[in-house]
C-alpha cells in the first residue's frame, strides 16, 4: 500500500479531463438560460414566394404603419422572425400581418430563443421544451392499411376488366375475393388459359392462383404489399405535411410511428377542432356528369336509378341523379386554390390539373358544352366500436354533391368552381384539394390539448420541485456529512449541469416526467456519495487514518455504485423502448442522469476532496 | 447530536425471517386479492375516453357544472375539483362512435362557456385515447417491466450468484405487487406515469439489494468463520446506516415532488415513495431470507478459481 502522502492526489490530466467535461457543460446549457421571446414567424406558402431582404423592408414598413412594437426582424433562410416584447403585441401584429400579407405568406406564433447570435452561430440551442411544457396539440393517426389495400385491388379489378376486354377473352365476372384479392370467373378453361397469359405478361406483379376449373384468383405478393403499405404511409405524412403548412404553426413535428402510424405535433395551436378538420378528414373529389334524361325526383321516391346513373344527395340533401362513369378523379389535381370568381364575385375554388387529367377533362367537356357536371366530395371516416369486447372497425364513406354548374367551356388544365357558400368553405375546400387526396382513409386515435397557461404552470411546478429537491437535499446532506456533504452537493449542481448541456446537445424533448427523471436522478446522484460517506466513516471507526478512509470508501464503494447504477439503467432502456411521448421522456433523463451522476459523485467528488484533502496530514476528517 | 445513525447495531435479523415473509406473503396475498377483486382504476391512458381539465375565472360548483354537462348530453361525464375550486377536472368514457369522441373537448368546452357562470372557461387540458392504444399500452407496459426484471436478473446473476439473482428478483416482483396492489386497495387513479414509476421502483429497489449483498459477499470472503446466518446478519447490520440513508435521500426528492410538482406528478410520486420505502424493508429481509431459504452458502461467493479448488475432492 503506498503512503498516505501520495494517496488521494489525481494526475493533473485527470483534473484537466474533468475540467473540459465542466467547460463543456456550461458551454452546452449556456443558451437555456436565456428564455424565449414570442415571435411571429413568416414563411412562403409556396416554394416560389420569396423571404429575402426585401421582404423584410415591407414588413418593417407594415409594422411601423400600423405602430406594432417589435424588437426586431430576423430573416433566417427562408423564414423572416419578428420577436416582440410581449405576448399582446404578438397576438395583434400576427392578426394584422396575416391580414395584409394575403394568402401566399403563412404568418404563425412562434417562441423564439432568445439565445444570442453567437451561441446559436455554434450551433447551440436550449432543450427541447415538449408539449406538456409549452402547450398544444398532439394527434397519433392510424392509417387503415386494409382500406389502402382494398383501394389497390379495386384498382385492378378495373384494369384487368380492360385488358381482357381489349384482348377480348370472355370473362363473366371480374370482382375482389372475399379473402382478398382479384378474382376472374370465365366461361372455360381455354379463356382462363388465355387470360393467364395475358396477366402474365401484363401484370407480373401478381400472383396467379387456380381455385376452381374455369377461375382465376390474383393476389398481390407481400413484396407489393409492403411497397404500397410504405407508400400510403409516406403520401399520408407528406400530405399531413402540407396540410400543417396551411395551418400556420411554427415548429410543427410530423412523423412516423411504427409500421401504420404517424404522429403530429403542434406546438401553440389551441383551436383542435380546426385542427382536426383540417387533418383528420380525407377526402376525394369525383367529377361527373349530371344525369339529364332522367327524373332526379322520381329516381329518389323509388330508389331505385336508372341503370348507368347513381343517385347522390346535395348538402341540403335533395337528390342528385349522376351517371355512373366517372370523368375524373382528384388524385389528378395538381393544385386548388380559393378567391372570388371574377364574374359572380362569389367565392370560388381555382383547380389545376395534370397533363393526363387535362386531357381526360377536355375529352370529356368537350361534347357537353350546355350540360352539367358535378362535384362529388367524398369523406373516408372510421369508427371504432366495441362490440363484445372486441374492438370492431368500420370504415364508411360520405358521399355528398358538393357542387353542380353547367359546363360553359371546354375545360383543361385550369378551372374553376363556383357556388360554395362562403369564402372560408372555399378556402377549407380548396386547402383540403390542394394538400392532394390521400389515398387511405386516417383515423385520429389519441389526442391531446394542453393550453398555453397549463404549459406554462406545468414548467413552473417542475422547475420549482427540482429547485427545493435540491434545497433540501443540500441541507441534509451538509448537516449529515459537513465538508464532504458540500462536496456531495457541488457535485450535484454540476450533475445538474451536465444533463442539461446533455439533453439541449441531444435536443431530446424535455417533459414534465423528464423533471420528474431529473429529479429522481438528484436523489439517486447523491446515493452514490452517501454510499461512499457511509463507507469512508466505518473505515474510520475501525481505526483506518483519515487518508486511507478516504482512500478505501472511493475504492470499495464504487462496485456497489457500478451495480445499484446499472440496474437502474436497464429498467430505465426498458422504459425508454416501451415509453411514447411524455415516458419517453422520463427515461431518456433517467439514463443520462444515471451515467453524468457517476461521473460527477464518483469522479468529480473525488477530485474535489483530492484537491481539498490530497496529501495532507490529517488528524481528523469533516465526514 | 442525534444523527440517526444505525452504526454497530447487532439486530439478528435472520431470526425474524419467517414472520417477515409471513408477514409479506400475507401482504402480497392481499395486494393481489384487491386486484382480483377491486382491480385497478385504470387512468385515461389505458381505458380509453377523454379527460378536459377547464379552468374558470371564478370558483365553481361541481352541481351546476354536471348540470350544465347533462343538458348538452354528457350525462355519462363524472365531474370533479382538481387542485383549486376553479379546477374542474371531466372524464368522459369512450364512445361509441370514435370519430365524434375525438371532437368531443371541443362541445364540452361550448357546453362549458354557454352555460351560467361559464363564461371565460378555458381549456387547459384535454386528452382523449382511442381505445386501442390503451390495450397495447397495458400489453407493452407488462413486456417492459417483465423486460426490465429479466434484464435485471441476468446482471444479478452474472456479478453475483443465481441464488442471490433469485432473492433479488423475488424482493423486487414484492415491490412491485406492493405498489401496484397499494395503488388497486386505495383505488388511486393508475395512469402511464405511475406505470413509469414502477418501472423506476424495479430499478431503484435492485439498488439497496445490491448494497446488501455486496456485504454479503465481501464478508463471505474476508471472514472465514460464521453460519451463512451469522454473515447475513452481520452485513445487514454494518450496511443498515447506508440502506436507510440512501433510501432518506431518494425519498426526500420524491416527496418534494410530491408537494410541489404539481397534480399531474402525485400519481406518479406516490408511485416512487411506496415502493422506495417498500424498496427498503425488502432489501434488508425478503432477498437475503429468500438466498438463505435456497441454501447459498460460503462456497457459492468466494472466486470463481477458488471455488475450483474447493469442489476437487
């Protein structure tokens, strides 16, 4: 065993190390201490609206006519940020900008660090405030893949339909199989043999089955499946995406959760019935010519239409005799927006359409100048219902006229409807058009609002727990432990530190169960130097000398630290691959306090009472 | 000074084992019987439905709130204060029709401001759950905590002993049952950040054990005399101070979140103080009795070569 005089004294590269650590962290949490200011943020509503500098002179000019205060403008990349001294003037420059501004600028509220240039140039930022924090929405979407892939084999029943019929091999029926995909009945085997052929070579994505002498089953092979599946999902968040671009919201988070679901986060937005308008429900549109030869009424009384027509009812629910084929659909529009018909003065939505469906539109049109066509909006809703404890799902449709006008012209790429009621169901229509139709119904199956005010308590409440947490384990600890209790605590205020410079590095989202793992680890942290105290004062009382007490309770505790720590992390990596949302936030400050407490109470006590003791004549220790 | 300090106290501890775990046993029996019978009050989380929490200006009586909430059709909706007398907390459960149930804050917050002395309510708070997200959160949260009691049993047995693996997880799996049985006798709302917590209380509660039979461990090889017995009870009395203290300290902070981190984190702290206080008792009696009761012995701690030397006749 070596002399008391070199025990307890560290390398001067370890203290180096701990040094840089230190540094680190103060540098990493720095930008949290700086607080937010609310901000209004304005971004282009299309790729092709431009935020520059000149931009930002004609704001500075609206804001000084209409006498906003303002602290400053800031353009960052392709977004212009006004940060205002409070949140009133916020509220009232947002409502006027919105209003000048028009409708190619998305103006939304925004909180804005107030981080300083320099920090933010490092690339540093504060933590990740979640939503249980700073208020808002959160949906979790589940896309219906049985929807999506029911949609594609109807897709092919018409196809195959097409091909045989140009190819003109007899079929009598063409239909989905109960079980899931496409089955062809035929007259005889050597038409199935033809067919078969055919759908080889045609179609060779799908599987050809033989369930009966003169029949034919086509399945999708789990490949395509998989394919389509990541597809609906992708087109989904790429819709929603645009959809919350509409919405005005500043830091929107939009993204993928396991195989069929998406999460949407809105940070500041209040109004959830709005919201949810907007995002939850899909809709298509279907044109369609009016039916004109037959009486809508009497069709409605006997319910029973005409054979090539379909029967359809308006939003004031009259009937609506449409023929059965479909001129288009929305999958073929390319964009759709709203304002008022130069004519009427009425509102109006513009609609422009691809190359093919521009084609398709103009054969259609351009025989039946004079006559009518239709708009059909159709909604895709899902119910979940319980029936005998078993969770049943059903989607329906909604099927409604949403407008009908006389065609006046040939139309193509670019057309309008008329006849909406007012300009914000042209607006609404026109959003929901343009964001594309999305091919697989969604459904909202978790929500949940937190407003601004209970955000704001929520942080507070946390924040103050944390503080008196420590308070209390400060006192206790320097009232058991004296000098080395004081110890203990800076090297809590600096385990601290250092999961706050962690998690604003990670921008890992903080969460009101995140203090709580914040100060849940304040208390485990501490563990760690009792254990080692504990320990340091037995060798004591077993007649140990000071230096070599010290020097055994660092050394025999930390095997017990290293176990008590790991255990807790795997309970905690449990927590964090079960964990959604909020839980995951507990876990994910969990384990980062867990691994910066071992380096703070084990290392960096260490090196403290190394600094204060090392090398000394002791005749007694303050523990 | 009095500084509760449980230093050279000679508790024979082991003598007292078969009415700890009677005593245990009868707990756990009672804690699982509540569950079979009362079950747990399951939060929003896992049942499904929707909670608005609304905030008035003014104080308000829960009567004429449910009544308001009746005449719009949320006959079904229980209605109570929640932290202050301008706090109404509302649970609706789930409906039929999900689509409308997703919309639903929305109408009972218009209920809400349209009815007398409800005008400048507002929303601080509304969460509705699907009904199938709260059945995989049960399936998930039970294949996290079985994950994490695996995980931990593997550690265990890898840095000590399978017999003492077996007493760790065996005080755990009672830590466990304690609280959750605590929060099923007291019908306390049990929602996903209890369920955190309990997960944490699997944690927290292998750290004690771990102290412990660290002792148990570096006794059996620094000390050649003595029963297994003897050992234990020495151990358990030199870490007695530790155990106690490391639990204070924990328990301090908890508490303190307790009483200032608001509402939403009581669940969740009441979680953490049962089963850090359970964590405790559990760690002295139930995983060195259970060791005991398995028969681990000098032999089955001492190093590994060593141990060859000793199984050669």
């Amino acid at each position: 065993m070596s002399t008391p005089h070199t025990l307890n004294q560290y390398p001067w590269w370890k203290y180096l190390l701990i040094g840089l650590v230190m540094l680190w962290g103060l540098i990493f949490a720095l930008p949290n201490l700086f607080g937010e200011d609310p901000a209004v943020q304005i971004s282009g509503a299309r790729a092709n609206i431009a935020i520059d500098a000149a931009f930002q002179e004609k704001v500075a000019a609206l804001l000084d006519t209409d006498k906003l205060l303002h602290k400053r403008l800031e353009l960052e990349g392709d977004r212009l940020l006004i940060r205002f001294a409070d949140p009133e003037d916020q509220l009232k420059a947002a409502d006027i900008l919105k209003d000048r501004l028009g409708r190619d600028y998305i103006v939304a509220l925004n909180l804005a660090s107030s981080t300083p240039g320099f920090l933010r140039a490092m690339g540093l930022s504060p933590m990740y405030l979640g939503l249980d924090l700073r208020g808002g929405v959160h949906f979790l979407m589940q896309v219906d893949m049985d929807a999506t892939i029911k949609q594609i084999e109807e897709g092919y029943v018409d196809e195959i339909r097409g091909r045989l019929r140009n190819d003109k091999i007899q079929y009598t029926s063409v239909g989905r199989a109960a079980g899931g995909g496409v089955q062809v009945e035929f007259k005889d085997s050597a038409e199935r043999d033809k067919a078969m052929d055919l759908l080889h070579k045609d179609l060779p994505n799908l599987q050809q089955t033989e369930p009966g002498p003169s029949s034919l089953k086509l399945t999708l092979s789990e490949r395509e499946i998989k394919e389509k599946r990541d597809f609906a999902l992708q087109q989904n968040i790429t819709t929603l995406r645009n959809r919350v671009n509409e919405l005005g919201v500043a830091e929107p988070i939009i993204q993928q959760q396991g195989s069929d679901r998406i999460v949407v986060q809105l940070p500041g937005v209040q109004d959830t019935a709005r919201a949810k308008e907007i995002l939850g429900a899909t809709a298509t549109l279907e044109f369609r010519l009016a039916d004109e030869e037959n009486d809508w009424n009497q069709a409605a009384s006997t319910g029973r239409p005409p054979i090539n027509s379909r029967l359809y009812k308006d939003r004031h629910g009259r009937p609506v005799l449409l023929q059965k084929r479909v001129m288009l659909t929305g999958d073929a529009i390319v964009d759709a927006s709203s304002g008022l018909d130069s004519q009427s003065g009425g509102p109006a939505v513009f609609i422009t359409l691809d190359g093919k469906g521009a084609k398709r539109m103009d054969d259609a049109t351009k025989d039946n100048i004079g006559k009518r066509m239709a708009v059909v909006f159709i909604e895709n809703k899902t119910e979940t219902k319980r029936v005998d404890g078993e969770l049943k799902k059903t989607a329906y449709t909604v099927e409604e006229v949403i407008n009908i006008a006389t065609i006046r012209d040939r139309l193509g790429r670019r057309f309008q409807i008329t006849g909406l009621d007012s300009t914000r169901e042209a607006r609404d229509l026109a959003l929901l058009l343009r964001a594309g139709a999305l091919v697989s119904p969604i459904e909202i199956i978790e929500e949940r609002t937190i407003g601004p005010s209970a955000g704001k308590e929520n942080i507070a409440q946390g924040f103050q727990a944390a503080f008196i947490s420590f308070l209390v384990i400060g006192a206790f600890m320097t009232w058991r432990y004296k000098w080395f209790g004081m110890i203990a605590n800076t090297a809590l205020a600096a385990n601290v530190v250092l999961i706050i410079a962690a998690l604003s590095m990670l921008q890992a989202t903080l969460t009101l169960p995140g203090i709580a793992g914040i100060v849940l680890t304040m208390g485990m942290a501490v563990d760690a130097n009792v254990l080692i105290y504990e320990r340091i004062r037995e060798e004591l009382r077993n007649g140990t000398s000071p230096q070599a007490a010290i020097h055994a309770g660092f050394h025999r505790a930390f095997d017990t630290i290293l176990d008590s720590n790991m255990t807790t992390l795997i309970a905690a990596i449990m927590l964090f691959g079960f964990g959604t949302g909020p839980i995951k936030g507990f876990a994910v400050t969990l384990s980062i306090g867990i691994v910066t407490s071992m380096f703070t109470a084990v290392t960096g006590s260490r090196a403290l009472v190394n600094l204060f003791y090392g090398g000394r004549k002791l005749q007694k220790l303050s523990v | 000074m009095w500084r509760f300090d449980f230093y050279n106290t000679k508790i024979d501890f082991m003598r007292w084992r078969k009415l700890a775990m009677g005593w245990s046993i009868t707990v756990v029996l009672i804690a699982l019987g509540s569950l079979l019978i009362q079950g747990m009050n399951l939060g929003l989380d896992f049942t499904g439905g929707t909670v608005i929490e609304v905030q008035y200006p003014q104080p308000v009586e829960i009567p004429k709130v449910r009544e308001a909430l009746a005449t719009a059709g949320f006959g079904d909706a229980q209605t109570q204060h929640f932290g202050t007398s301008r706090d109404v907390l509302i649970r609706i459960p789930p409906r039929e029709a999900q689509s409308n149930a997703a919309a639903l804050s929305n109408s009972v917050l218009s209920a809400l401001q349209s009815a007398e002395g409800g005008a400048g309510a507002t929303l601080a708070r509304a969460e509705f759950v699907g009904p199938q997200v709260g059945e995989e959160l049960v399936e998930q949260g039970g294949l996290a905590a079985l994950g994490a009691l695996a995980g931990i049993l593997v550690y265990v047995m890898f840095r000590f002993e399978w017999r003492l693996a077996v007493g760790t997880i065996a005080a755990t799996v009672h830590d466990v049952v304690f609280t959750i049985g605590w929060f099923s006798l007291f019908q306390l709302d049990f929602d996903l950040t209890v369920l955190a917590a309990v997960l944490a209380v699997i944690g927290y509660s292998v750290n004690d054990t771990v102290v412990v039979l660290d002792r148990i461990r570096e006794n059996f090889r620094k000390r050649r005399k003595g029963s297994t017995q003897e050992i234990m009870n020495l151990s358990i009395n030199e870490t007695l101070s530790r155990t106690t203290m490391t639990s204070f300290v924990t328990l301090l902070s908890v508490i303190v979140m307790y009483f200032f981190g608001g509402t939403v984190m009581h669940g969740f702290s009441i979680a953490m103080i049962v089963g850090i206080v359970v964590g405790t008792y559990s760690s002295i009696y139930i995983a060195s009795a259970t060791a005991l009761y398995l028969g681990v012995s000098r032999e089955d701690l001492l190093p590994r070569a060593k141990e060859a030397a000793d199984e050669s006749p």
